[in-house]
C-alpha cells in the first residue's frame, strides 16, 4: 500500500468472490410495482398489471401500490397511512417495477411524487438500496424514452440496481383492449423481457445487497467516526 497514501487502511476490504456465491433465499423474489396515473382507464397501470402477471408466472410475491390518496410530498407527516404504506412496502420489496406514463415530455407529478415519498434511508435502513428496478412507460404518441430516462436518473439516485432492459409504449391507446389487456405484439414480447430479466436479476443479487452495496467511503467515515469517539476526554464520555 506504500504507493496508495491517501487509503484508509482501517477500511479497506479487498473485494471477495466468495462473498458473491453464498446461500440463496427459499422465499419468491418479492417485486413492488408503482404506477405514475390517477385515471381511471390508466394505461400505465394496465401495463403495470400485465407486468405483475409475468413476474407471478415467473414465480415472484408481487405487490401494486396505488397512488390514490398519496398526499404531496411534504403536504403531509410521515406518519400518513398511505405514506407508511408505501414505505412499508419498500421495506419489504427486494425488487421494484416503475412505470409512468410521459406528460409534458416528463415522468408524471404522481410517478415522482411516490418516489419522492420514499426516504433514502429509515432508521438506518435504506429502503431503495440495493434492489433491483425495471423500468417501463406509456405513451399517447410516438416512441419516446424521455420518462424512462429521468426514471433511471432516480433509480441510480436512490442506489438500485437497474436493470439494462426497458420497455417503451408509444401510442397507448391502440395496444390495449377494452378489458386492459395488452394486444400481442412485438411491444408485449419487450415487456416479457424486462420482466424476465428483473426477476434474473433479483435472483442474482438480493442475498448479496448488502455486500454490493458496503462501500469504503462509509466505512472510512465510521472509522473515523469511532475514532473521535474513543479519543475524547474521559471527563466528556
């Protein structure tokens, strides 16, 4: 380490392929799924529901968090029920599915709003870290992956692990029936992807998050952290 000075030894851990290949979880990756519309004929929510059909076939504990009822962020205490809901069930995802429809070339106020909500971290647990995350949105138009874009910004943001495949849904209208059930198409098949991989994924990596995610830059500061606290006066402690 001579030729590395600025490393803290007391926090450097030589990554570990063993680390990666431990015991796997008995239990069905548990996926959350958001959706970005408060309509009553939302086409996000009819895509997120076919995402929730795949990710059951493909053996997942699926849950749909609906927005209805969420109160701006800040408009309101944490203590909201649909606020603690929605953390809760954060909590308890080890994988999410995000899809919004694209408004004034954007993520919807309701898709950020939900995000916005969720804190990166409660009580010393991160809620978001580590997890995977699928992307998805609606469009009233042509293709477009503006929403996708600013969705992927958030879920690197928020530490999750998101997944390269996504899927894009131009004119909305026209791929779903009038029961909401989503047309066969080339555009369905991309959606069978993403869930396949998102679930591959989860597999891959929730029994190792937190290994994934332990970083030197953490552990140098509660090393020194420690540090301080040992070298106070005896009278101070």
């Amino acid at each position: 380490m001579s030729d590395l000075p600025n490393l803290d030894a007391r926090a450097l851990q030589l990554p570990d392929p063993a680390a990666l290949a431990g015991p796997k979880s008995p239990h069905p990756p548990r996926i959350l799924l958001l959706y970005g519309s408060l309509r009553e004929r939302s086409y996000s929510r009819f895509l997120t529901l076919e995402a929730e059909r795949l990710l059951r076939l493909f053996g997942c504990e699926t849950r749909i968090f609906h927005a209805h009822g969420l109160p701006l962020p800040d408009d309101a205490e944490a203590s909201h029920p649909k606020v603690a809901e929605l953390r809760e069930a954060c909590l308890w995802s080890e994988g999410q599915v995000w899809c919004s429809p694209e408004r004034h070339g954007a993520m919807t106020a309701v898709m950020k709003a939900q995000i916005d909500w969720i804190p990166l971290s409660l009580v010393a647990i991160r809620p978001t870290q580590g997890r995977t995350l699928a992307l998805m949105q609606v469009s009233g138009g042509s293709q477009s992956f503006n929403a996708l874009n600013q969705m992927r910004v958030l879920g690197r943001w928020m530490r999750m692990v998101t997944i390269p495949n996504q899927s894009s849904v131009p004119k909305a209208y026209a791929e779903f029936d009038e029961a909401g059930r989503m047309r066969a198409s080339p555009l369905y098949d991309r959606v069978v992807d993403v869930m396949e991989e998102l679930v591959k994924f989860t597999h891959l990596t929730r029994d190792v998050s937190a290994h994934l995610t332990d970083r030197y830059s953490e552990r140098r500061e509660a090393a020194a952290a420690a540090e301080a606290r040992l070298n106070l006066p005896s009278a101070v402690r």
